[in-house]
C-alpha cells in the first residue's frame, strides 16, 4: 500500500498563522499532481485503489493510533490543508471534521452522506444491548453506526464517489479513476460474496466481541453480542456481563473476540470467567505496526477465518 508523506518537516515556527501560510504558498507553486487527505485507514485504502499512479494517499490517522482519539499534528493539519480532496467520516472524528471545516481548501467528501449507515434502531442485538453504557467518553456517535467499512459492498460506494470527485479535480484521467473504482468495486463484491458463503452453514451464529463496531456483519447471518457499546471505551454494567455469561453458556459458544487498538481486558476478563477461548477480530478502524503490510482485502479475510472458526462453520 502506498500512502506517502509529501509535506516537508516543519520546524517550530510553522505553528504560527503566517508560517502555515507561507508553506501553503509555496507548496502551491510546485506541481506535486493530486493530493488526497484520508482521515482513517478504510479512506485511505478506497482512496488508494481509486487513485492508482495518478494521486498520492495522505494517511492522517497513522498505524497503531485509535482513530477516535486522532489529535492532528501541525504536519496532518498542513497535508489536510494543501489536499486537493480530503475524504472524511463526518462525527466520527471531531478533530478531522473540525480541521476540514477550518482549513481545507480543496474538495471534500463526507462518507457519511455517502453511505447508509446503519442506526441502532435497525441493528438487530441481544437484549443486553439495549441496557445503557457509559457513553460520557467523548466517543458517542449518537444513533448511528460508523463502522460501514465491515460491508463490502458500502466501501464500494465510497470508492465510486472518490472516482467522481476525482474526475472532477482532474478530468483528464476521469475514465482511469472510474475504471479503478470498478476494479475495486468488483474486488469487494467477491469478498462480500466469500463472507455470505463462508458463513451460510455454521454450527453457531452468535459472536461476543468487545465492542459495538461489528454490527454490519449481521448482514451475512451471524448475531453480534457486544460486551461495551459503539464506543470502544465504553463500560459494560454488571447486568450486561451478567447476560452474556449466560448467553455464552446457553449457545456454546466458544471464543469471546477483543480486537486490535483497544483494551482487550474485558474480553479476556470474560473468557476466563466462562471458560472459552479468546481470539482477534479486526474492526479495520486503522492499521497497527503489526498489520501494517497488510491490507484491507486481506485483513477482512482474516476476519472471516476467525469467525468460521469460532461458530464452527462447514
């Protein structure tokens, strides 16, 4: 994956008004081709496989970072400034959606009005799900589930309105960008059409996970029992915990899924309380220094395993 750095380092004095300015001026003077600004790994990589050779990718949420808790670097700040398209999830990073309405001067795309996103009303969980959490973590994504990337089919969109908007920045390669959002497009079809069929004829259809951030998964049959809330911070009560003992004894179920870039103590907390095995179920928010030469494609796959593992599926 190719996500390069094309703003230089900045020294102290860039932290002023008129030294942001002055960069901004000067790089504007020089042909450095499009520069895309994508907030989050899932952007980022849509970004990557649209733009091909014709774009460079600025990766604002770097591996091992939670994007939830993303403070943008004067450096991020400057590459979200000068990107000829910044591609965003507006509410699911304050610090992006603040940057991009003080500062960008390019295009931008919101995802959010992209995609439909799933809200809690139409996710279909446990009971437990419906107890209150403690949300007062500056995390709450009100109503609305951020985490679209988990469907294939949902990125795919996302990959055909960065080819529009980009072949409204650079209409000249306007038909290599929409021949690179169709690739993607089909790439992500067969992948969603793996999921459906590696989770048709399973011996469980329950999965425990840590956090609320999988519920889009539900499209392919499996039902997503989550210990904590939308936000990856968010504590369980005893009441919930309580159920999903019960819930893990009564469906046999036999592994309780934390996830990369955030605690894994209450799953594993859980596990041992139940006797069942822990295992990783990647939410895809962003890349660590582990699966940092991994990509999306792949990362899902990987996903798929553990879970066909988990709910022992034929």
């Amino acid at each position: 994956m190719r996500f390069g750095i094309v703003v230089p380092a900045l020294t102290a004095l860039a932290l002023t008004s008129a030294g942001c300015a002055a960069f901004q001026e000067e790089s504007a003077s020089t042909d450095d081709g499009v520069q895309i600004a994508a907030a989050f790994y899932p952007l980022a990589y849509a970004s990557d496989r649209v733009a091909g050779d014709l774009a460079d990718v600025e990766l604002l949420t770097q591996p091992g970072t939670e994007p939830h808790d993303l403070e943008l670097t004067v450096k991020e700040t400057a590459q979200l400034t000068l990107a000829d398209l910044v591609v965003y999830q507006g509410g699911f990073q304050a610090a992006v959606d603040a940057a991009t309405e003080q500062n960008a001067t390019g295009a931008t795309l919101d995802v959010a009005e992209v995609v439909d996103l799933l809200t809690t009303d139409e996710e279909a969980h446990d009971d437990h799900d419906g107890e209150d959490h403690d949300e007062d973590d500056g995390h709450d994504h009100g109503d609305v589930d951020p985490h679209f990337w988990l469907d294939p089919l949902r990125m795919a969109e996302v990959g055909d309105a960065v080819a529009d908007q980009l072949a409204e920045i650079d209409p000249d390669h306007a038909d290599e960008y929409a021949a690179n959002a169709a690739a993607l497009r089909d790439d992500l079809t067969a992948l969603d059409e793996e999921y459906a069929d590696g989770l048709a004829s399973c011996e469980r259809d329950t999965v425990v996970v840590s956090h609320d951030a999988f519920s889009y998964l539900e499209k392919y049959g499996v039902h997503v029992a989550a210990i904590a809330g939308l936000s990856p911070d968010a504590e369980p009560t005893p009441a919930d915990l309580a159920e999903l003992h019960d819930l893990i004894r009564t469906d046999g179920i036999t592994t309780v899924f934390s996830e990369t870039l955030a605690p894994k103590q209450l799953a594993e907390s859980l596990a041992r309380g139940t006797g069942v095995e822990t295992a990783v179920l990647d939410p895809l928010e962003g890349l660590t220094e582990e699966t940092s030469d991994e990509d999306y494609l792949s990362l899902m796959r990987t996903n798929l395993e553990a879970l066909r593992a988990a709910n022992g599926c034929a």
